[in-house]
C-alpha cells in the first residue's frame, strides 16, 4: 500500500549512509529509549509527510564482498523486484567497479524506474564523476553526498515524479469518518483470530476491500454506531483460504499497515512473553507516530502465576512507552475486547485532538513558571509561546531563546506536564522547539 523504493549497489558504496538519511526522523529520543529496536533493512521515509514510502536497503540482505550469485544475493533481487523505484548507488570516487556492470545487466532485465545516485562526490570534480559513468547509459544521473546530505533532495524529488500516484493517499481518503485501525505482531500472535472474531461478533460487515497493490486487506465495520477499518496484514484474506503453510512474517507489510493506520494495535502473545521481534514492532509504530494500543492476547488458560509474570515482563520492558494501555484480551474466546475498543477510542481522541494556541501557550507557560529549565553554563533557556504543529501524533511547536541547551530530560519534563494537563493517552507526543519567534 505504500510505494516502495529499493537501494541496490555493490558493498560500501553508501547505501546504508543514504537510508539513514532518508529514515531518519527528527525525534531522535525515540531511539535513544531503551528497547526499541530498529530493523536495519527497512524503514519509512517520511521527508515528504504527504507522500512516505518504504525504503528497503538491499545491501544488507546481501552478504559482504559476495559476487551476484548465492541465496542472499536472490533475496536482494527479490527486494528490488518488488520496488516501485530502484536508486541504483555507485562510488564517485572509484568509478564504474565490475560488480556495477553486473548489477546494471541485471537491472536492464528487470524493467523498472532506475535513478543512478552516484555518491561520494564530496571533494571529486562532479562532472568528471558523471562522466565516468556515462557508459551506462542511463539517464537519470544524480550527483550526491550521503554523508554530507547534498543532493538529497534532488534525489526525493526524482523518487517523487516517479512513484505511483495512488496507494496512501487514496487509502486516507478512503473514508475519514473511519477510526484506522492496524492489527500488527509477529506471526501467530492471533492477528487474524481476533480480527475474525471483531468481524464475526458483529456481522455487520459493510465491504471487503483489497489492498491496492499489496496483500494487506482492510475491512470496514460499523460497532455500536462508530465506523472502524480494521487493517490486518495478513489474516483476513487467511479466512478465505485452506490453512496455510507458516505466512512468513513481513515487515514491509507491517510498516504499510501501521503507515495507513491511525492507531496500531500491537498484538503479543502472553504465552510466549515479549520478544526482540515485538519491540521492533512496537519501535515502527513509535517512529510512524501512530497511536498504539498493546493487547496482550491469550490470556486465557494463564494460571495466576503466569499472569503476574506477563505483567510484571511488561511493566519492567515497556517502561518507554508507559502512556500506552495494555489490554489483556482472549481472540479466542472474546475476552476482553470491550475494554479494547475503549482503548482504541481514548488513544484515537487523543491522537486527534485539536489544540488552539492559547491553550497550548498556556501549558507552556505553566510547565515553564512551575520549573524553568537550568542554568547550563550561565545560561537557561527561555520557552516563551508555541502553537500547534498537527496531528496524529499531537505535535507542539514550542518557541523560545537558547533552546539548544534544553536537555533531554527538560524535554521529557515537558511531555508529561502536556500528557497530564491534556489527559493524552495512547499517543506518542512530539514536540519541536524553535529559537526566536
Ligand atoms: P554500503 O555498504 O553501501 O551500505 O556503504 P556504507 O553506507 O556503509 O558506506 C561505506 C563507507 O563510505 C563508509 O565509511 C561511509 O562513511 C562512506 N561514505 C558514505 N557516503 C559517503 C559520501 O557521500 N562521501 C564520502 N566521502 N564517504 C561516504
Ligand atoms: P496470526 O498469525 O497473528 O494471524 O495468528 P492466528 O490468528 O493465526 O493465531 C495463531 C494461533 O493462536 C492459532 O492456533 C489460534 O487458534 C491461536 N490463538 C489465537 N488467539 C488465541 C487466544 O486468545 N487464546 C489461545 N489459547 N489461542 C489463541
């Protein structure tokens, strides 16, 4: 559902150094907090927030210093195979290698949009550079500096002409009276068991629709007077099918998911306790700044013993994103889901809110006089005023002077002081700070 981009090129060229400048997001406390955890390989590009899309670096699917052949050279290729646009990287300094002849032959054979980046081009004449490469014969050349972040925008803007038009925004669209609601988690949690059951529970199903391009399908209900669309990355369409061999876990489709969704449930399976593959998840919904709401599921046939161990996992491992609910709900048996769509709906309120600069003002105002941020070499910072910056998630822009000596615990002491006065629950909150007015 969401386009996606693949960078291709031999080893040490700089892809990783550009899909780290491509992913990046500008909270960067979210990857400070302990246990999340971050998949290398995949990742949102969010520089245009109209139109985001998957970026796949396939060069760490492949192994080091391998030729174009093995088991993880097929997996690169079967990355780019499915891209929209393919960022084909060289080295500006080195020129044209053997392993780029071989990567391009093969690309000529699989007919998609190519842009050759051809990086490195800090301290190198450019035109040279371009030059070396001429031979390839391709025509959309782009000069950069990963490292030096010149020449990404051109880069985003050539990505941008090229993807297709439909997918996300469409999906937005779809109907905005609908609260988007992603099911998410590593297999066998009991995604499509839960999904199945919000379905069956209430036969009121008004449309199947099938993902635009990709295998996740949404479904529409209508509960009690509130319209839902419920996002699942797999399950439904499963219903539909003999019982199939283990669905491989895809997080292409679980960061599409989340991307489309406004708020995320991120499912666990209390049997089994939270593991690396959970955090990850949980991490793609913080960095897509979606509302999460983490149902516990199989609670049933916990003794009491196991049930306080679960919590107390959770307490000691979610400790980063405390302004979550967490349901502990049965798929199987139906337990519990009231209480979870409560907490989709407090989490959806609060991620939607609308905020007038006087009140957001206001709180600043009260959170800076109840404890002005300290003096760092003879110096505090000021926060004078801020005003809204948007929604899902609640964004605050918050001006002020010597805000490059706000500390990160300042910023935190902030974020609370909102989530309180504001009663947020079930939202990530950013804040951005700006010098002056
Ligand atoms: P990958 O193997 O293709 O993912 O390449 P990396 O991103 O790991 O980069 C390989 C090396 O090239 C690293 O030492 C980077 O710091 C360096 N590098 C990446 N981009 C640039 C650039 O634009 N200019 C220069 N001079 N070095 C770069
Ligand atoms: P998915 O891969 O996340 O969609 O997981 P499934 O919905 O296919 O469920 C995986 C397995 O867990 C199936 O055997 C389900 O019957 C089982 N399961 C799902 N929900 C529950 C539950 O609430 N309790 C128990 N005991 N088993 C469940």
């Amino acid at each position: 559902m969401l386009p996606m981009v693949a960078l291709v090129g031999r080893p040490n060229v700089g892809k990783s150094t550009l899909f780290n400048a491509f992913t990046r997001t500008r909270d960067a406390l979210v990857h400070d907090e302990p246990g999340v955890t971050r998949d290398r390989h995949y990742g949102i590009c969010r520089l245009d927030e109209e139109r985001p899309f998957v970026l796949v670096d396939t060069g760490g699917m492949a192994g080091e210093d391998e030729g174009l052949s093995g088991a993880t050279q097929r997996q690169a290729r079967a990355g780019a195979e499915e891209a929209d646009v393919i960022l084909f990287v060289v080295d500006g300094r080195e020129g044209p290698a053997g392993l780029d002849h071989e990567i391009l032959s093969w690309l000529r054979r699989i007919d998609k949009p190519v842009l050759l980046v051809i990086n490195k081009t800090d301290g190198v004449n450019e035109e040279n550079a371009l030059a070396d490469f001429a031979s390839f014969g391709l025509s959309d050349v782009i000069a950069v500096s990963a490292s030096h972040r010149r020449g990404l925008d051109d880069v985003l803007d050539a990505v941008m002409e090229r993807l297709p038009e439909e997918g996300l925004a469409a999906e937005m669209e779809h109907d905005p009276e609908r609260i988007r609601v992603a099911f998410v988690g590593r297999p066998n949690v009991g995604k499509s068991t839960l999904v199945n059951r919000l379905l069956g529970e209430e036969r009121m199903i008004a449309s199947e629709v099938p993902g635009t391009t990709r295998d996740s399908i949404a479904v529409d209900l209508d509960r009690d007077g509130e319209k839902y669309r419920l996002i699942d990355t797999a399950g439904i369409r499963r219903r539909a099918r003999v019982e199939d061999a283990v669905e491989k876990f895809s997080v292409i489709k679980t960061l599409q998911s989340i991307a489309i969704s406004q708020v995320s449930v991120v499912m666990l399976d209390a049997t089994e306790g939270v593991t690396d593959q959970d955090s990850t998840v949980l991490g793609a919904v913080l960095e897509a700044g979606r509302a999460l709401v983490v149902a516990v599921n199989k609670w049933d046939g916990l003794s009491t013993y196991q049930r306080e161990q679960t919590q107390a996992m959770l307490s000691r491992k979610f400790t980063f994103v405390q302004w979550a609910e967490v349901v502990f709900i049965s798929a199987k048996h139906g337990s519990g889901l009231a209480e979870l769509y409560r907490a989709i709906h407090r989490a959806h309120a609060s991620a939607t809110r609308k905020f007038t600069t006087a009140e957001v003002t206001r709180a600043v105002e009260m959170a800076y006089a109840a404890f002005p941020p300290p003096v760092v070499r003879g110096h505090a910072a000021k926060l004078r005023f801020a005003h809204p910056g948007g929604d899902n998630p609640p964004t605050f822009i918050v001006h002020g002077s010597r805000i490059k000596t706000l500390s990160d615990s300042y910023r935190r002491y902030l974020e609370n002081f909102f989530r309180k006065r504001f009663k947020l629950v079930g939202t990530p909150v950013r804040f951005e700070f700006r010098e002056g007015d």
